[in-house]
C-alpha cells in the first residue's frame, strides 16, 4: 500500500524566501505525482503534475522535481510571498489512477 | 460547466439521520472521486468512477456508505444512519484519465457536522 510523507508539517518564513517542501512515497511504482494547494475552507486547487518519465516541471516561481528511484519529489517556491500562505500537498498515483494525497505542509509567509 | 460543483455546501445533521452529498463533474470527465477529509488529516479515498466501469469502492469505510454515477456525469454520495465520526468535508474530483495526466479538479467541498 502506499505511504506519502510530507515534510516539513508546518512552515513559517518571512517574505522573500526561497523554501522547499518535501514528499516522500514508498511504492515507486506511480503514474504521476502531483502538487496541490489547499486555501483555508477550499478545495484543493493542482499546481503541476510530473508524470513518471520527468524529472521536474515548473510553472512561474515553482518547481517540482521527482526522483522515483529513491521515492522523493520536491516543491521549490521562489522569492515566496504572503500569498503564497496555504497547505501543500501531495498526491501519488498508481497504476489504478487513484491519488494518495500525503497530509500536506502548512506555510505562512509573513510580511 | 466550468468547474465541480458540490453540493450542498454545509449540512448539519442529527446522528441516525441519512444524508445525500451531490457532485457535478466537469463535462467529459470520465473519472469521479470521492475523498474525505477530517479535521487535522489527510484525505482519505473513498470511491473511484471511470466510464462505465465498475466503481473501485475499495475505499469506503463501512457499508452505510454508498454512491452513484448516474449516465456518467453526476454523482450522488450517501451515508446512512450517520455517526459523530462522519464529520468531515467530503471532497470530489473529476479529471480526465490518459497520456499519463489526470489532473484532477477538486470541488469546493460538501462539510458535514453530524450532532
């Protein structure tokens, strides 16, 4: 069965950092990979997907990257800003197409 | 239309009570899911539609728990003789499945207080 580790939980940085969230998953047998973000009594809105041939996709200041042979993907923010405040999660895929979400990482990016 | 829409958006309901959450995929979606998420965790998978396939209900967590697809767009998520453990946001997605990309699209959520 598998497992999806999001490290760190939480996170609080000032404005302007570059930061990096962490996924870990045990099975490296997937589909895809990808990253969502989650607003506080929202639903989940995706960021960019990695299918299991890539290496990393970007879009704007974010880039995820994935390493399947060592079950491990990352999502680097660039020059992070107060919006960018939200859980990250991410979500693994199989063969079924059915995605295993780890239970995220919550940011605040202080003024 | 241009996103998921759940519905309805908060119910309060009385333990023992049944309760029907509804989600309006996006048009041409094949694939449905059903997702719960509870205060402070992940979410959980409940039910999987693809087509006119069989569900995968692997996910569901006791029999009081059922749902349907009808004619391939709509989905209805039923829990019976609800329980206090019941409280959760029931999420729902819908994606396209293929080429290696099913990006799912995530309804607002369905929150479900069960008193």
């Amino acid at each position: 069965k598998q497992e999806v580790t999001q490290i760190p939980a939480a996170l609080s940085v000032p404005e302007g950092e570059n930061l990096v969230l962490n996924c870990s998953f045990t099975d490296s047998a997937i589909y895809n990979l990808q990253w969502f973000r989650q607003d506080p009594g929202k639903g989940l809105t995706s960021l960019l997907l990695i299918q299991s041939s890539q290496r990393e996709q970007t879009s704007g200041r974010l880039n995820a990257s994935l390493d399947k042979s060592s079950g491990r993907s990352t999502l680097y923010i660039a020059a992070s800003q107060p919006g960018d405040s939200a859980t990250y999660l991410c979500a693994v895929s199989g063969g079924s197409y059915i995605p295993t979400f780890g239970r995220g990482t919550s940011l605040i990016v202080h003024p | 239309g241009a996103g998921v829409s759940q519905s309805p958006s908060n119910k309060v309901t009385e333990k023992g009570k049944d309760v029907e959450l509804r989600c309006d995929p996006i048009s041409g979606h094949t694939a449905l899911y059903w997702y719960r998420q509870s205060l402070g965790q992940g979410l959980e998978f409940l039910i999987y539609f693809q087509g006119n396939s069989a569900p995968d209900k692997s996910g569901l967590p006791s029999d009081r728990f059922s749902a349907e697809r009808t004619g391939g767009s709509v989905s209805t998520l039923t829990i019976q003789r609800t329980q206090q453990e019941d409280s959760a946001v029931y999420l729902c997605a819908s994606s396209t499945v293929g080429s290696g990309a099913n990006v799912l699209t995530f309804g607002a959520g369905s929150r479900l207080t069960v008193l």
